[in-house]
C-alpha cells in the first residue's frame, strides 16, 4: 500500500459526528433536598420593595407588562418539560417578564424574559465544544459551593429567565447537584464555559441581596440608569479563586495559602508533586520540567486532564488513576505508554509532541475516542486501532507552546488510509 503524503497543515478528522464530550454532570447525584428554598409571597414582597425604592431613588416609576395567566404558565412548562420554582412562578404572576422598554432591569441590569421567549435562547455560544477548539483539553469545573450545580455547560433542567445581552443567561436550575436546591440561581453562558456560576439559592434571595444593597445605599446612578452594588457572585473572581499557576521552586512555600478549591494549575519547572498536599480538588493540572517525575501521589486527586510537558516522563503512577479522562504528552525522550492500560477512563490522547518507542499500548486502550498524534505514528498504528470518533494529525511534531492550541483543518470521515 503506498501511504499518502502527509498534509500541509494539521487536519483533524471527525470520525464520529454524533460523540460529544462526556458530560460529567450526567454522572452527578440528584439534590438531597429537593424543596425549593425560595419563598412565592417573600418574593413578591421583595419585588414590590424593590420596584418602590428605585422609583424613589430615580423619581419614576418604569410600567411593566401585564401578568401571565396560569394558562400560560402552564404552557411554558410543558414546553420546557420543567416546572418554574414557586418563587419565579410568582413573579410571572404579576408581570410577564419586563417588555422592551424598561431602563432598568429587575435582576440587576439582566433583562427579564417573558414567557413566551423562555427557553428559546441562541446556543452559537457552544461552538467552542466543537473539536476544532480542542474540548477535550477543557474541565467543567465544580462551582462553588461545590456539588450544588452539576458539572455541565448546558442541561435542559437549566431554565434561561434572563440575560445580560452579551451571551450570558441567569437561570433557575430545576435539576441540581447533591448539595443543590431546585429553583437556585445560577448564571451560564459565553463567560462560564468552564463550568456555571453559583449565584443565590432561590430567586427570594437574589431579589433579597438586590433589596439590601439599595437600603444600604450600595449603588450608584448614570443618567436614568441604576447601578446597584449586592456583592452577588461574578465569574472573573470565582475563575481567579479556582486557578492557581505558579512555578516549582514556590509551590511548596505558595501552596500552603491556596484555597481548597482550586480546580486548575499549572506548575512549571516542577521537579516533586510535594504541593499537591494543599490540593484536594485539582482537576486539570498541567506539569512542565526536566522530569521525570513520581507520578503517583496524582492517583489521590481528582484530575480529570493531565498535561505533560517533559524532558523524561514515567507514566508508571499513572495506573490504576480512577479519574484521568484526557492525557496530554510532550517528551524529548522516549516514554513508555503501556500504564495506559491500567486508567480505566481514559478516552482522549495527545502524543504528537512526543517520542515514543512503542505504540503498541495506543492500539490497546479500548476505551480511546480521541487521539491527536503525527502522520508517522498514525501510519504505525492505523490498522490496529480502536473504534475512534476524532483524529487530529500533524505533518511533524507540533512543538506548541503554552497555552496550547491548533490551528486544525478539519474534515469528515475517516483519514485516508
């Protein structure tokens, strides 16, 4: 057989077209409190207070649309497969949603949606699940507090009520995690690919925390428009109290005030794992350095995506690892790939900046979708491979630098043989 020539730039092939990551919040428990916390007439109070005080404060009072009907209600409900929480129901109850024309939004600058646009938001946001933008390098990250909100992008139990028109949504989460309560508040959206972002327990609460900024005096006015300062969770500081990235020589010493919570890092010039004591939660890691290193202690940490990036790598401590789902390899020595074998969960790999002298074990794991490699190793090993959904192939070594990222051709199909 003659093998084709190799192309001119990275092609990624989708195999596969209906694989989609695996999404780790479908793996969750479901709440072990399922009452709402959120309180129909608290909510209403609230409400009325709050559209009172701003009235005060700017000196006019903005007309709402009419109530929705039960009726309609009803109908929204049926279309989404979900029910509202009481509190948001409530609501509804008294206007349906806030119109076009009102300056100020009652959910602090998010617009309120009617019933009828409900449920019906654009999804071009998801486009960076598609392979071209490399997913399988990504974690969904636990929001916080942890285990309230499933680790998932997008569930249908995510019910969109209001936006803040640049590609983010809040919504009333009707199918928690085990720490959650239905009706809670979260926000999702363009800013919150890594994960959702907690922001109140119910409806009644946000409303409560928007009340008690204004009686405070936490705000500030532009022109007819109110700015209202309720100290809710935002996404820059929950991205910031998650990541940590440091080198190997203040690891150890910086280690010891980092949060619990920190999900994602990066170690550079690492020469021991010793930090990793301070970590319980680490679920993407990213590990640069001469090598090699003792890889075990990694088996005591959830780490979901491993990047490797060193001069002699051992894999030995990776076996056994109940957690790892995506391994990413550069080595300028040859490493050995056969602990491979031994992580049950491991469905994406990168060795295309890798030297390895075997690739036996690639044909072995079974449980292989993903796999990014050069054309010299997919000439090696494309007959004996598993069922794969994706294929990323580079003419040569990529030798891609931090943050890691592909400039990909892709096709449909297969890649030829």
């Amino acid at each position: 057989m003659t093998a084709p020539s190799p192309a001119n730039e990275p092609t990624l092939y989708e195999i596969d077209y209906d694989f989609l990551v695996p999404d780790r919040g479908d793996e969750q428990e479901g709440p072990t409190n399922a009452v709402p916390a959120g309180d129909p007439a608290e909510a209403v109070r609230l409400f009325h207070e709050y559209r009172r005080r701003v009235a005060e404060i700017l000196g006019f009072e903005e007309e709402l649309p009419g109530p929705a009907s039960e009726e309609d209600l009803a109908a929204a409900e049926e279309r989404l497969g979900f029910e509202f929480p009481p509190d948001l129901r409530a609501l509804y109850g008294i206007a349906d949603g806030e119109g076009y024309e009102i300056i100020n939004s009652l959910f602090d600058r998010h617009p309120w949606h009617s019933l009828e646009h409900v449920g019906d938001e654009e999804e071009d946001w998801l486009l960076f699940l598609e392979w071209k933008y490399e997913p399988q390098r990504s974690v969904v990250f636990d929001a916080e507090p942890p285990n309230a909100v499933r680790r998932s992008v997008l569930r249908p139990g995510w019910i969109q009520f209001a936006n803040d028109t640049g590609g983010n949504w809040l919504a009333v989460d009707m199918d928690p995690g085990p720490e959650g309560r239905p009706g809670q508040v979260i926000s999702i959206g363009v800013d919150h690919s890594e994960g959702p972002l907690y922001v109140a327990d119910s409806v009644t609460t946000f409303l409560r925390r928007l009340v008690e900024a204004l009686e405070r005096g936490d705000y500030s006015v532009h022109d007819e428009s109110l700015w209202i300062d309720a100290d809710l969770p935002d996404g820059v500081t929950a991205d910031r109290a998650r990541t940590w990235y440091t080198d190997g020589s203040s690891a150890r010493a910086e280690a010891a005030q980092v949060r619990p919570h920190v999900q994602n890092v990066r170690v550079s010039e690492v020469d021991d794992l010793a930090f990793l004591a301070a970590l319980p939660n680490v679920r993407s890691l990213a590990l640069s350095g001469a090598g090699p290193l003792d890889l075990s202690p990694l088996r005591e940490r959830p780490v979901e995506y491993l990047e490797l990036d060193l001069g002699t790598t051992d894999l030995a401590g990776l076996a056994g690892h109940p957690e790892l789902r995506s391994l990413s390899i550069a080595s300028t020595r040859p490493v050995d790939l056969a602990p491979l074998r031994a992580v049950p969960h491991l469905w994406a790999l990168s060795i295309a900046d890798a030297s390895v002298a075997d690739l036996t074990a690639v044909t072995e794991l079974e449980g292989l979708r993903f796999l990014e490699l050069t054309h010299d190793q997919w000439l090696e090993v494309r007959d004996d491979l598993p069922s794969l959904a994706v294929v990323g192939i580079h003419p040569r070594r990529p030798g891609r630098e931090w943050p890691v990222g592909t400039r990909w051709k892709t096709e449909l199909g297969e890649p030829p043989r």
